[in-house]
C-alpha cells in the first residue's frame, strides 16, 4: 500500500540519507533530501513537506534547531529527530518539544519504516 506522501530527510551523511531514501521510497513516499539544516528549512518554507526527518548534527543549524525554528514560525510539520549520539535526556526534552519521535542512529530499517507510517498517519490520516 502506497503512503503517497512529501517527506524531507536531512542529514549531512549522504550515505544514511541516501539509505533511508531507498528504504521509504517504496512505500510510496516522494522523499526529498538536504545535507544542511539551512537546505532543510528552505525546503520546509517553499514545499509542502508531510514530515521532516531532522539529524540532530548538520553543519549551521543542528535538526533541534531547524525543529525550533519551524515551531517558532507556526509551520505544523511532524519531525523525527535522529542521532547517533544523544543522551537519553536529550531525547526525552525533544519529545516534550514536541518532536513526533525521537530514534537513535543506526535505526533498525523496520523502526524507521513504521515510525515513518506511524507519524504519517496520526497527523495526516491513513494513505488513500
């Protein structure tokens, strides 16, 4: 069944970017991507993005970042924040921020796919 949705994956890895792209393009997503948080917020001003899949490390600004700056701006985008890195208490104030998950890299392949579907679905509804 095909999702039929925007999303933005952005990671200054072009390696795991471009994996979780091969990995959701099936579904039916239509996946857009960024290497900076300046390239992401540009994107999520000027499309129409479903969700946003925000690396916590980016050159410039940081996914928490972009996560703020989107809020702060009104612009309702669902975000996953993901990172290799972050302390348990970090995860826990992205998701009292208001961050639709938080995953730790590397992300299982079906963790992300139904995190993904998960989040598609609470804010936008089931796919037609």
């Amino acid at each position: 069944m095909s999702i039929d949705r925007r999303i933005l994956i952005a990671d200054d890895d072009v390696e795991v970017r471009t994996g979780a792209a091969e990995l959701l393009g099936p579904l039916g997503l239509h996946v857009v991507q960024a290497g900076t948080g300046d390239e992401a917020l540009a994107i999520l001003r000027g499309s129409s993005i479903h969700l946003a899949l925000l690396d916590v490390h980016m050159p410039g600004q940081g996914g928490f970042e972009v996560f703020q700056t989107l809020r702060e701006e009104t612009l309702s985008v669902p975000c996953i924040i993901w990172s290799g890195d972050a302390s348990d208490e970090f995860a826990r104030y992205t998701l009292r921020s208001g961050a639709s998950a938080f995953l730790r890299k590397p992300v299982e392949p079906d963790l992300l796919r139904d995190e993904v579907q998960r989040v598609l679905e609470e804010h936008w509804g089931p796919a037609a």
